[in-house]
C-alpha cells in the first residue's frame, strides 16, 4: 500500500506540469458550461450547424438524415456519430459539452508537448494557454460544432508523428494507428480528403527511397481502406463515390459570392437575382447535383483566374485574420442567445472600412468594435511571428526534426487554402484547426526576437 502510494506521488510529481494544464483548462472551460446551465440555456441554443439534428435522428429513427426520413451525403459522419455515441452513454447533451472541455483540455496539454521539440519550458506552456484561452477556442467547446473534435485528433496525430515517425511502414499497428486518426479527420471533416499526403511527404527525407515507398504506400493504403466503407454507402445511395456533398456546396457558395462581388451585387450569393449566371443553389445532400455545380464552379475560376485569385487572397488574409471574439465572449456566456442584433453590423463595418458607419457607433457597438479590432491585431501579429518562426526553426533544426517541422507547416497552408476555399463566408472556426501550429511558430518567432534585442531573452530549446 505504502509503495502504491509513493509511486502515485512520484507519478503526479514526474508529470505535475501535465496535470496541472489539463486540469487548469477543464476548470475554466467547464465554468462556462456550468454557467449555461444555470442560466437554464436550451440545448439547441448550442446546435450551430446540422450535426446536432443528425446526432437527433441517429438516435431517434437510426438514420443519418436531416429529416429523419431520407438519408443525406451532405456533411460526413464522423461528430454526428462521436455525438449519438456519447448521448447513449450519458444520456444527457450537457455531459457531451463537458466531455468536449476534457478534449479541449487534452489538445492543449498535447500542444505543449509537441512545443518542447522547438520551446523551452516556459514558452511551451505560453503557446499551451495562448491557444488554450483564445475566446474562439472556449466558444468552440461550448457548441455541438465540429471543430474542437477535429482539432483534438489533428494534434493527436502531429504528436503521435513526432513520436512514432521512424516506425511508421514498419510496424502494421503503427502505420494502422495514423492512417485511422487521418481517415477520422475526413470522417470529421471533407475537407480533409488529401491532408495524408502531406504526412506522406514528410515521411521523405534526402532522397526517396524503397523504405520511403513503404511507408508510403502503406499510410495511404489503410488510409483508404478505412474511408472506402463511406464512400460505398454514398455509390449504393446516390450513385456517387463522393464523400460528401459538403465541400462541393461551400465551394459554389463561394463562387456566388465572388460573382457577387464582381458583379457588384449586395453583399453575398443570397442576393444575386435569378437571372445571373449562377441562380440560388440550396444545400443538399444530392451528390449528383453538387458535383455538377462543383465542376461548373471549377470551370468558373479557371475562366476568371486573375480575378478570383485577387478575390481569394483577400479572403484568406480575412480567415486568417478575422476574430470574433466579441461574439465569441457573448456565446461562452450565453450561446447562441448572446449574438447581439448588431454584432453582424460591427463586424461588416470593420472588415469594409466603412466610416460612415462606425463613426455612428453606439456605446455597445464601440465596445465591440474595440474587442474585434484586439482580436484582429492579436491574429494579424500571431501571423506576421509564426513566419519568423518557422524561418528560424529552418535554420536550425537538425535533420531529424526537419519531417514534423515540414508537417506542420504543410497542415497551416493547406488548410487554412482549401477550408477557405470551401468556406461561404471568412469565420475563426476555418482557422482553428491550424492555429495550434500557428500559434506555436509565433512563439517561436517571439523568443527568437526576444534574444535578437535582449541578452536576458530565453532563446527556443536547440
């Protein structure tokens, strides 16, 4: 008894840094859910996309439907499931909310783990509580939203990479482990469809080699395998082998809004008139049809390259930058219900420089105003630092740190490229996933200057 209780002590001791993250996350986090609670939210209040009605019906009537009727191919099964599975455990949606905060808690004990290959110790707790405290990242774990799961198994799998990357191809149970964590990141989210290839080219070194192949060949293999299931039920469904009717949707809404824009029409695709080009298309889950329109979208924006890359690079640099931490704080208070009637109007004056407007801002809309424009500078220099970082990491990282360093970067560029692309509007919920990495640069960055200008400065761990 007196051993088992000194190798507790020795075990809380070894890891109290660990503990102490995740339980300081889960603290606060969970404080906004018990916060919920005794204002006596609705649940639904927390539903902010489709996945939560299919969650409804899953449990209900045992389709993967909207309706509850028909089966749909518009959004992929990974969170509905991940939610109907945990409803039949607890029985209650609020205990889902807290088991998101242990997973919120657990991405951001992983990313202080993964830190410590380029971070001292206390700039890897710093880039830890960074993500871990962003209002966006809280508001996120407070909804039936996608993202907080996504972006747990997305570090997940950057570490269990950083780990286990010499015997991946190797070792079957290896290699199966990540081909599943990249296979439930598509089940989560579409977008993710060809993310394994960044992992793939990470895995090539000086030169390609036959073990490369095989490591290789082997990743995508159970990659595929795995996702092959869905794709079959879609074929046998709706005659189709696409995953999703998701990404093929958010892209054309993205190309009505850029005809919009051109066209100089309202403010977004919901205000082009039937007579354009590109009438109204409401989402479904019709595979047929969304390819036709995806494939009409691609022909699109290769008739109108110039233009649309000039329109996408604005947006990008709008995802990449834009904050909603005003609402964000609201919605960890209150949900949905705290979206303010003119927090749309803020922010649109803002992202439009419209002056007019916000020199007729009320009090409320001042403060606001004032917490978005925080938020914007605050992503806008954490943007600017992870390129400094990731330069000097480049410098001198040794060869063996080089893959996950390589895979890392490859995870910012590609999604915040093609989630954007797939995107209707510029929202943080698209730059989440990226932003543990992002983050981590900057602070990289940050340190690096730090020594630059100062002989106290605590440079990165080498």
């Amino acid at each position: 008894m007196n051993n088992a209780s000194f190798l507790s002590k020795q075990t809380l001791i070894k890891y109290k840094i660990e503990i102490i993250i995740f339980l300081t996350v889960f603290i606060v986090y969970s404080f906004f859910t018990f916060l919920k609670i005794l204002n006596h939210l609705p649940v639904q209040n927390l539903a902010a996309d489709q996945y939560f009605q299919i969650a409804n019906n899953l449990i209900n009537s045992s389709i993967f439907s909207l309706d509850g009727l028909s089966p749909t191919a518009l959004r992929m099964p990974g969170y509905p499931f991940f939610l109907t599975i945990l409803f039949r455990i607890f029985h209650n949606w609020w205990a889902i909310l807290l088991v998101q905060n242990m997973i919120s808690a657990l991405t951001a004990l992983f990313i202080y783990l993964i830190s410590k290959k380029w971070l001292s110790f206390g700039y890897a707790i710093t880039a830890s509580f960074i993500w871990a405290l962003e209002p966006y990242a809280i508001d996120s774990s407070q909804q039936f939203l996608t993202e907080t799961l996504y972006t747990f198994i997305l570090v997940s799998s950057v570490l269990f990479f950083l780990k286990y990357k010499d015997f991946i191809g190797k070792k079957i149970f290896i290699t199966s482990i990540l081909g599943l964590m990249l296979a439930i990141l598509t089940y989560i989210k579409p977008v993710s469809l060809f993310l394994p290839i960044i992992y793939a080219l990470s895995l090539i070194k000086n030169n390609f080699s036959k073990k490369t192949f095989i490591q290789i060949t082997s990743l995508l293999f159970v990659y595929i395998a795995l996702l092959f299931p869905w794709a079959f039920r879609n074929y046998s469904l709706f005659g189709s082998w696409q995953l999703s009717a998701d990404n093929a949707s958010s892209f054309y809404i993205t190309i009505l809004d850029f005809q919009a824009k051109k066209e100089g029409i309202g403010t977004g695709p919901s205000d082009i008139p039937a007579q354009s080009e590109f009438p109204k298309f409401a989402e479904s889950g019709n595979l047929s049809k969304t390819n036709q329109e995806f494939q009409r979208g691609i022909s699109f924006v290769i008739s109108n390259s110039f233009s649309f890359s000039k329109f996408y690079s604005k947006k990008l640099i709008k995802s990449v930058t834009v904050t909603s931490w005003w609402g964000s704080i609201r919605n960890s208070i209150m949900g949905k219900a705290g979206e303010a009637n003119y927090h749309n109007k803020v922010n649109n004056a803002l992202i439009n420089f419209d002056w007019g407007e916000i020199s007729n801002f009320s009090s409320k809309e001042i403060v606001a105003a004032i917490i978005m424009i925080f938020g914007a500078i605050f992503w806008a220099i954490i943007l600017l630092l992870s390129f400094i970082g990731v330069i000097y990491l480049f410098k001198i990282s040794p060869l063996e740190t080089r893959p996950v360093l390589i895979l890392s970067v490859g995870i910012i560029a590609y999604l915040i490229l093609s989630a954007n692309l797939a995107a209707p509007s510029a929202m943080p919920r698209y730059r989440l996933p990226a932003s543990p990495f992002m983050i981590i640069f900057a602070i990289t960055g940050f340190s690096y200057l730090i020594k630059k200008i100062s002989p106290f400065g605590q440079p990165p761990a080498e």
